[in-house]
C-alpha cells in the first residue's frame, strides 16, 4: 500500500481512538457525580431527575462508542474496497464522464445512508423514547426520510454535475468559481430553507395576539430589532426537547418558538430566551458562523484542487482517476482533520454563547434567563457534570453551570 494511503487509514484510525477516549472520559465524569446533586443546583434538581440526566448520558455515550466503531470501519472499507466495485457498477451502464461521475456519488451516498439508518432508527425508537423524549411515529420519521433524500437529490444533483462540469472546463481555476459558487448558495439558503424547506418539515404558526406576543413585541422595540415574523413550531410532533431560534437575515428574519418551550416555561423565560437569540443577531454571529465556514470550504476546494491535479490520489487506493473517486476519498480523509478543528470551533460558538447570555442579562435580567436554563437542561435531561476535555471537543454550548455562573458574575 502507498505511504499516502497508510497516511490516511492512520489518521482515520487515530481519530476513532480520540473520540473513544474522549466518549470514556464523559461516561466516567458523569458516573463520578451520579451519587449527588451538584450544590449549585440543590434546590432545583431532584436527586432523581439528576440521575435520570447521568443515565439518558450514559445510554448516548454507549451508543456514540459503537457507532464511532461502525465509522471507522465503514470509512476504511469504503477506500479500500467497496469504491471499486460501486464504480465498476456504474461505469458499466454509464459511460458519459459528467452523469457517470455524478451516479457514483449518489449511489455512495445511497448506500451510506442505508448503512447508518439502523443506528437512526435506533436512537429515535428505542433511546429518546427510553427516556420520554420520542414523538415521532413510524409514519412521521418515513416521511421525512423520503423527503430529505427527495431534497438531497433535487439540490445534489445538479450541484455534483455542474462542479464536474465546472472542473472540466476549468481545471485551474475551478475551485475558485466552485467556491464562490458554493457561498452563494449558503447565503441563499439562510433565506430559502425559513421559506421553503423548514415548512416542508413543520408546521410554523404566526404567534398568537395576546399578552404574550405583545412583551415579545416590546421587548424586540427595546432591542431595536426588526422582524419579518414571530413563529410557533410544531416540534412536538417530533420530540418532547424544548428550543427557540433565530433565522434569516435583513427583511427575512424571523423568530421560532418551538411549541415545547411555549408548554413549559413562564413569560419571563421565554422572553430571557428570546432574548439571548437577539443576542446573537445583535453581536453578529450568523456573520462570525458565514465566515468560519467560508473559509473551510475555501481550504477544502483548495485541498480539492491539489488532488485533482495531483491525481496521485485513486492510484494510492488502486483506483480509477475519476473525479468522483478523488471527491469522495478527500471528504473521507478530511473528516478527522475537522474533527482536530472541533476545538477551536466549538470556543468559538462557546464565546458567542457567553455573550448572547450576556445580552439577555443587560435586557431582561439575569434571574429569568437562570430559571430558563434551568428547566431546559432539566427538562432535556442534560449532564450537569461533563468533563471538561469532552466539553472543549464536542460541546457547541458551555455546561450550564458555567452558564449560570457566568450570569451571576
Ligand atoms: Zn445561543
């Protein structure tokens, strides 16, 4: 085998290890501190419902161990054997080079997904309904299993075909345009999906008149903040976890509430919660968020690039030089490079936490947004007692402790 290709296998492998270590140290935290209730939050967890929390964390963290496993094997047998056999399949009913390379890709990413749908189904049936959460019925989760695949065709496909195009009528510049093309496309679809995807999904309902709305509508006057709506989501047609976002940008921005925080919480939280969604608009951070991702598309096309070019890459796996092989051995590669890039990315949406919190603080106080967070982190049975590596690695959110503690400082 090539020294490239063990480059990879190792660096695969390597990343298996670390996110299993990283999956034990969690486990381990979380069994440390089953026994009590952090003092913080005695008087508002019960014994019980902390140890719920450590369980449903447990269960997860048990299921991530396999499924890490299952990965990593799949992401090696992928690049050293199943890729030629799909392609060979392919290219002997598909000769022309553009719809050859695009059916390679897609049949791909057909086979992955009905190699990890077990573990899908396996988390929303048997885990999230273990511990109350799952409201999804066999029909429900169908459905939207045949209209995501629906969509991914519909925008995939001629994506995958116009970037072979792209690359074929300009080898050295393409990934330039292939970028650009690509932002374009993110940009749009911060308006797009509010519009036309996410309803496909949920049903979204104008917020009721009433005394409710009206606090919401004085308090986005105080925040100086204009929107194109405020809406109620039907997530508990799916799941029993609670949440609030933000979407859009200019004219098309508006505020989701999902129906299962409106259930729970007191005015004052939702208006803690909206608050801190505000937060972010008003630090700009859906900007930060475009940025970030921006600038790794920019590194991948240009990693792209080099293996196009290079074409040293299908000879190091002993396969054709297709550019639907080399697309799908450096997404493979890259994947544990990313996951080395979790750090960094996850303080970075951390910070913009702190600071959407701290603007709720400014604006409503710190008491409600305390008492939203914590019947969230009760509610969606979250740890109070992560470990702090697994935090710096995998938590886009800081543990609600260090939340609330930020709060009261
Ligand atoms: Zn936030």
């Amino acid at each position: 085998m090539s020294t490239i290709a063990l480059l990879i296998f190792a660096a695969i492998i390597l990343s298996a290890f670390l996110n299993l270590y990283l999956d034990r140290r969690q486990a381990a935290a979380v069994l440390a501190h089953r026994g009590t209730v952090p003092a913080a939050f005695a008087e508002t967890v019960t014994l019980e419902e902390h140890q719920r929390a450590a369980d449903y964390t447990l269960a997860r963290a048990r299921v991530a161990v396999i499924e890490t496993v299952y990965d990593t094997l799949l992401a090696i047998l992928w690049l050293g054997v199943f890729l030629r056999p799909v392609f060979d399949f392919v290219a002997a009913h598909i000769v022309a080079g553009l719809t050859r390379s695009t059916a390679t890709v897609v049949l791909v990413a057909a086979l992955s997904y009905l190699l990890t749908l077990p573990f899908t189904i396996y988390k929303t049936f048997v885990l999230e309904a273990r511990f109350g959460f799952n409201r999804t019925t066999p029909a429900i989760f169908a459905l939207d299993q045949v209209k995501a695949a629906v969509l991914q065709l519909a925008l995939g496909v001629p994506l995958l075909y116009g970037l072979f195009a792209l690359l074929r009528a300009l080898p050295n510049v393409w990934w330039i345009f292939a970028w650009a093309g690509l932002m374009t496309i993110m940009i749009a679809m911060i308006v797009i999906y509010p519009a036309f995807i996410a309803p496909l999904f949920n049903k979204f309902t104008p917020m009721a008149e009433g005394p409710m709305k009206s606090s919401i509508e004085a308090l986005l006057k105080k925040c100086g903040f204009e929107s194109n709506g405020l809406f109620v989501m039907d997530a508990s047609k799916r799941s029993a976890h609670g949440n609030a976002y933000f979407t859009g940008f200019g004219r098309a921005k508006r505020i989701v509430f999902f129906d299962t925080l409106l259930e729970k919480h007191t005015d004052d939280e939702i208006l803690s919660v909206l608050a801190h969604e505000l937060g972010h608009y008003k630090y700009g951070h859906v900007i930060q968020r475009i940025g970030e991702s921006a600038l790794l598309a920019f590194v991948t096309f240009a990693i792209l690039h080099w293996a196009f070019a290079a074409g040293t890459l299908p000879a190091a796996f002993r396969l054709p030089n297709d550019p639907s092989l080399v697309l799908m051995i450096v997404m493979t590669a890259i994947g544990p490079f990313t996951s080395l890039l979790a750090p960094i990315t996850n303080f970075l949406s951390r910070r913009a936490e702190f600071q959407a919190d701290g603007f709720a603080k400014s604006m409503v106080g710190a008491a409600p947004m305390i008492s939203a967070l914590t019947k969230l982190t009760r509610d969606n049975l979250a740890t109070l007692t992560p470990d702090w590596l697994y935090t710096l690695f995998n938590y886009s959110h800081p543990p609600v402790p260090e939340r609330i503690a930020h709060l009261q400082g």
